[in-house]
C-alpha cells in the first residue's frame, strides 16, 4: 500500500475509549473477506472453456483456501493500542481438462512429469539401498 493511502493513526492515552475495530464496521477487513470468498469460488476451479476444431475443452484446477482473524483490545495493565487483522490464502494447480465432442465427454488428468520423475528417483535409490544392505548382511 503506497504511503499516502495507510491510515493515520495515534496511540491512545492509557484509558481513553477505544474506537470499534475496522472489522465490526464492516470497512477493509470486510473487503478482504469479500476477496478471500471470491478466490475459492466455481470459477477459479472450473476455467473459461475455448473451442479447437469442434471440440470443447474446459480446464479444470484444483483450489485450497484457507485463512484466519485476529482482534484485539487493551485490557491489560499499562497497555494501549487496539489491534485486528484478516489474511488468507489461495493454492491452485491444474487438475485437468474435460474434452467435449459431441455427446461424448471425456476427462483429460494434468500429469506433473516432476512428480513423477521424482517418485520414480526416490523408488529407485531405495532399491539401491534394499540391494545394498542385503549384499552387506549376507557376507556377515
């Protein structure tokens, strides 16, 4: 956020009333909320459909979201200031594609070639390892 557009604020005098955090007034925090709910809608899961040649295709992802809220008061002894705060967040990756041809569908899963190459590594140095452990307790 640039400079000029951050709030001013003041601490306030030990005892002074607070004034109602932005998220009871329904202002920013609300917006942000409004944001985080839009982000894990139909639409980020389901993409725009396109047309190749007579064929419909419709990307598909799959979506997490998550988030969490705080708030705050000046209870304790000595203490000022007054607190909340929103935050929230998003994962995507593609799942796939289904293919519309005529009345046929069919589904189309999105391989990760990295996933794989490293399960198949990660298989292959444990049955180097399995092999050499049993060369090595058999001579014993």
């Amino acid at each position: 956020m640039p400079e000029q557009d951050r709030p001013q604020t003041t601490p306030a005098a030990p005892g002074a009333p607070r004034p109602d955090p932005a998220w009871r007034a329904g202002t920013t925090d609300r917006s942000v909320l409004e944001e985080a709910v839009d982000a894990v809608t139909v639409r980020r899961v389901f993409g725009e459909a396109y047309e190749v040649h007579g064929t419909t295709v419709v990307p598909v992802a799959r979506v997490r979201g998550w988030g969490g809220g705080g708030g705050g008061s000046g209870e304790e002894k000595d203490s000022s200031g007054s607190g909340s705060g929103v935050g929230y967040g998003v994962h995507a990756e593609p799942a796939g594609v289904y293919v519309v041809r005529g009345d046929s569908v069919t589904w189309r899963p999105a391989v990760d070639a990295g996933r794989i190459a490293l399960t198949l590594g990660l298989a292959l140095c444990g049955a180097a390892a399995l092999v050499g452990w049993a060369a090595v307790t058999r001579r014993s």
